[in-house]
C-alpha cells in the first residue's frame, strides 16, 4: 500500500498530515508556509509512495463554500497542473481547527504552545486525515 497525505491549506500556513504505509494511522508530517508548498510536495512524492491527496474543504455552517475557498481553489489548480496523476480527494474541514484547539487543552498543552497557529495547522490535518481513514472503514 502507499500512503494517504492530508493537506490543511491556508493563505499563510498549510498544514500537513500523513499515513503509515499501511493507511492506518494519521501523524502530524509538519506546517510549512503555504508559498513552499508545492516545493515541498514535489520534495516528499520522490521520497514517499503517496496514493491520494486530501485536500481540505472549507465549508461554512449551512454548507456553502467560506470566504477562503478562492485562496484554496488556486492552490488545487496549481496543484493539479504540476501533479496530474496523482489521485486527489476533497473533504469537508469544518471544525477542524476547532477541534484541533480542543486537542492541545486536552493534551494538557500550556497556553503558549496553544498559540502555535503552526502546531494548530498540523493538528487540524491530523484529524481531516484521521476522520476520512474512519469512514474509509
């Protein structure tokens, strides 16, 4: 099997998640700024059997399209033009970041680690990957 990568992608920052090659488990890979992305995508593809993409969808509450999804749509047309073959999916980030958050208190993380927003950035791919390995099952 290869692996499944998980991209939360911002204007500033984009964090990033990644399987096992076994796609059971979800790991924070890291946050890195959003103008190096696909640097380093085309950096991690020649080193790591990637499968699929998981491309964060920001939605609002009553499910329409958020203010960020233009930023985001650039990015996947970049991203689509310099990877063509590789197999991309889009799914639903709501409260990622929230409970991403949520993650670090309960985590006993102190307030000044909270405010990492990388840290946060990672954690909320972690879970966009986490949650689509779930209902993959």
């Amino acid at each position: 099997m290869a692996r499944i990568l998980s991209i939360d992608y911002g204007l500033k920052r984009t964090g990033i998640a990644v399987t096992d090659d076994f796609q059971i488990i979800a790991s924070g890979l890291t946050t890195i700024p959003s103008t190096d992305i696909i640097a380093f995508l085309k950096t991690y593809f020649s080193k790591e059997n990637v499968e699929t993409v998981l491309i964060g969808e920001p939605k609002q509450m009553n499910g329409l399209p958020s203010e960020s999804t233009e930023i985001i749509e650039k990015f996947i047309a970049q991203f689509q033009t310099e990877f063509p073959k590789m197999k991309m999916e889009r799914v639903d980030e709501r409260f990622t970041s929230k409970m991403a958050f949520q993650t670090m208190i309960d985590s006993g993380l102190k307030k000044k680690q909270r405010q990492n927003k990388g840290l946060i950035d990672e954690i909320a791919a972690t879970i966009l990957l986490q949650d689509y390995l779930n209902y993959k099952k």
